[in-house]
C-alpha cells in the first residue's frame, strides 16, 4: 500500500508540472481527470469536469470554419489506436476565447488489454502558429510596405491569366517607377524616403479595386495586377488616377515631398500571352513613359526594346567614359548686351562616345543620375572647367567666370564645399571667379542641408545660379531663403 501511495503520488505531482494539458475519460468518454494544465487552459475545474461528456469539458474546433472537429477520444477507443488532431485546431475555452492546440489521444488498457478509457494530451502551440504565420507573411510580402512582394504578384499573375484565358477576358499590368527617387534618399536621407514609400504604397492602394493586387518589387518599382478591364482605356484610367494621387504632397516626417512617378502598361492578350512576356514589356514600356518626360504614362510598342538596349549601352559605357577620356567640355559664352563684351563662359559636357560620336547630355545625364555616375562626372567637369581657365589667364586672355552646371545628387554629396575649395585652391583660381548652377526643381527639396550647403558656398565666395527658372513650383518666397545670386529665365 506504501509503495502504491508513492507511486500514485509520484504521477501526480509529474502530471501537474508538466506544461501540457492531460485529460483522461472512461471507456464512454466521460471525463475522468484533468491536470492543473488542463484546468487552466480548458477553465474546468477538476471536480465539475469530472462525469461530464469529454465534449462537454473541450470544445475542439477548426481554426478557419470553427466548426467541431471530430472527436479524437471516440475515435482513439472505438479503433483502440493513438490518434491526433488534424492541423490547424483551436480550442474553445470555457470562457468562450480561443487558443491553438495540437494533441495526441491514446487508449487505456486494463490488465487483460481491454481499452477502459483514453488519455489525452494537449499542447498550446499558439506562440508557434503566430511565428509561423508572420513568418510566411514576412516570405510573401515586402517588410516597408507590407505589399504583396514580387513572388506573390507573379504567383496571382498566373492565376489571373488562368482565368482570363478561360473566360476571354482581358487583364492589366502597370509597372509604377518613382521619378527621381534617389534624389529625395540623397537630400533627407533613408528614413525620409522609406516614409515616401509607404506613403506612396497606401496611395497605390487607394486608386485600384480590393480585387486588384499592388507590388513593391523593390527600390522604387511598384507592379499593379488589374485582375480583370473590359478594355485598355481602363487601365489608362487607372494611370492616370495614379499619376494624380502621387502628384499631391506626401507629408513625411514634417515635410511636404512632391513626386512625380512613370507607368508603363501592358494588357492581356495584346502585349503578350505569358506572364513574363507581360512583366518585360511593362518594364520597357515605362522606360518609354521616362524617356517621354516622366510624370506621365506609355503603352507597351513593340519598338521599345529598341531604347532600352540604347540605354543598357549607354550605362554600360558610363562605368569607362572618365578613364577613357571620352568626356568634352564645350563652353557657351556669356556676353554683356550693352557693352558686347564676354563676361563669362558656360561648361556644357559632351561625351566622346567610341561608336555614337557626341552624345549630348539629355541623353546620358539622366542615365547617370540614377546609376550614381553623376558624382563623379560633376567632379571631372569642375576641374576640368577650373583647369580650362586657368590655362587662358596664363595664355593673356581677359578675365571672365565660367559657369558649371551641378546637379543636386552633387550638392547633396558629402563634403561637397570643401572639394570645391579644394579645385580652385589646386588651379590658383578665386571663388569668385566660379558659379555653380543649379535647376529650379531643387528648391522643392527643401531641406536644412541643402540650405547649408548653398551658405558655405556663399561664405567661400563662390555664385550660385538658378537655372531654368520658371519651369517649376519654386515661388519669390522660397529664393528669399537661399543665397542665389543670379536667376536664369527659361526660354
């Protein structure tokens, strides 16, 4: 009797320590034990459970339909086998909340083999479930902006065009391409332009059908599935619904960003039949949309191929053009109306291009703004500029300024006054014998930095010039807070 009493005690204090429920029913399924696991978990106390149907006590459910599932004890003593719960289970609690579980039930044998009951144990997995759903949440979507990544997008294409081809009907792809996004990284930094993205992303969002899916693919490319359009004017609507809502400030981290995006888009069964024809062409398509002047949006044409591979080339002769010596300045004069003398030249680069001949900036500035080349090619037409200069003071000719074009990825870079210190120290020219100039669009990228950048310019005695001034959204007032000394109308 001793040693039963200890064995018994032995099983029940392991039975009340361990962290899963156990739950035990007579061969009718009748409750007849509960752990202080289970007591906690199910909400029965151990006397008010104990005869009651095992139903009665635990209500096992599927998470997705929560309807009953069958009973694992019934099953585990009619087949007098260890059974489990099918995947995806929740408990009911007495209290009516939910928590996820997984079991193992199996019999009790007397003596003779013969089933007396079953045994059941119940673990709360909820904290694993969780993990595991954010875990295949985080595999399918982009972790900034919570969008459906490029792997889901291309998954749902499938499907779309599955259906399409079914039903004869027509779908929409629109690739999205922020315009000059690098530029709002450069001057605020990446926590700014993750805001942006966000913001940009709720906006895409806004402007389709909740049957409609929006991508990030990454950077600052969106892709936009138009499940189903009658025709493709209906995707040109969409575009420029797009256009209009990225068009309107985005207020981010106190600051209001303006942005401009290019769409190109393609449809099903006219710009091809598979999906990956469709994603590449409405790749080319809104290269076609930036090559027309951004901002706006270009059906996919079967000659664009064409322009993309000229600009795959002509970035690809950007990583050489500066060691090969391939850039040219020439230089525009500036001339006083009323006395007709030159006061002044202008840089303006050209690019030696080995097959092209001269390639005018428009064509590879752009280019090198986005692929980060503009840095460097800003540096080489600065000193190539001073050294020019220098060289006609030497030969005798009369003193004038010359004037260099900057971009606003240049200003943006770090320690951009003093390297321009630094070259006119190097070619024993004076501040004031430079002007930088940059376009108008700048002022809208307002920010602290750029403010100080242009005031140590100012201190160090070198101009500044506004360019094309007229073209964009800058207003009297925003010139009143920079020190620019000459404003260039455009034409």
């Amino acid at each position: 009797m001793e040693a039963l009493f200890e064995e018994k005690e032995r099983a029940q204090v392991t039975l009340n320590s361990i962290g899963d429920a156990v739950i035990c029913t007579d061969v009718c399924g009748c409750v007849t034990y509960l752990n202080a696991f289970a007591e906690s978990m199910t909400g029965w106390a151990l006397g008010e459970a104990v005869g009651r149907p095992f139903e009665d006590v635990l209500l096992i459910a599927d998470a997705a339909t929560h309807e009953r599932v069958p009973n694992p004890i019934t099953l585990a003593i009619l087949e007098n086998r260890t059974v489990g719960l099918t995947s995806n289970c929740v408990l009911i609690r007495r209290n009516g909340t939910e928590v996820a579980v997984e079991d193992s039930v199996a019999p009790i044998h007397d003596r003779r083999g013969h089933v007396i009951g079953a045994v059941m144990v119940l673990r709360d997995v909820s904290i694993a479930r969780a993990l595991s759903l954010k875990l295949v949440h985080l595999a399918q979507h982009d972790s900034l902006t919570d969008l459906p990544n490029r792997g889901v997008l291309e998954d749902r294409l499938a499907q779309a065009l599955a259906l399409a081809r079914r039903h004869q009907q027509r779908l929409a792809l629109l690739f999205v391409d922020l315009d000059h996004f690098k530029n709002i990284n450069d001057f605020f930094g990446h926590a700014v332009g993750d805001g942006l993205l966000r913001s940009v992303a709720e906006r895409l969002l806004a402007c389709v059908r909740s049957s409609d899916t929006v991508s990030r693919l990454g950077g600052d490319e969106f892709l936009i599935l138009l499940s189903e359009v009658a025709c493709p004017a209906d995707a040109a609507i969409i575009a420029e619904k797009i256009l209009l809502a990225l068009s309107l400030p985005h207020r981010v981290d106190r600051r209001d960003l303006n942005l401009s995006a290019s769409v190109g888009i393609v449809t099903y069964p006219d710009d091809g039949m598979e999906a990956q024809t469709l994603l590449k062409h409405a790749d080319l398509a809104m290269y076609g949309a930036k090559d027309t002047g951004r901002n706006t949006y270009r059906f996919f044409e079967p000659d664009m191929g064409g322009n993309t591979t000229d600009r795959q080339v002509l970035e690809s002769g950007l990583h050489h053009a500066i060691e090969r010596n391939e850039f040219v300045l020439h230089y525009q004069p500036i001339v006083g109306l009323e006395s007709g003398e030159l006061t002044g030249v202008e840089a303006l680069i050209r690019w030696r291009h080995p097959q092209r001949g001269l390639v005018l900036p428009a064509q590879f500035v752009p280019i090198a703004e986005e692929s980060g080349f503009i840095v460097a090619i800003g540096r080489w037409v600065l000193r190539e500029a001073c050294r020019q200069l220098q060289v006609w003071r030497a030969a005798g000719l009369p003193r004038v300024r010359v004037a260099v074009n900057i971009s606003t990825v240049e200003l943006r870079d770090k320690g951009f006054a003093e390297s321009v210190g630094g070259i006119l120290e190097e070619h024993g020219l004076a501040p004031q014998d430079l002007e930088l100039e940059l376009t108008e669009s700048f002022l809208m990228h307002d920010s602290d930095s750029t403010a100080a950048v242009l005031r140590s310019l100012n201190e160090l005695g070198v101009r500044v010039a506004l360019d094309d001034f007229g073209t964009g959204y800058s207003s009297l007032s925003h010139l009143k807070r920079f020190p620019i000394d000459t404003l260039k109308i455009d034409q």
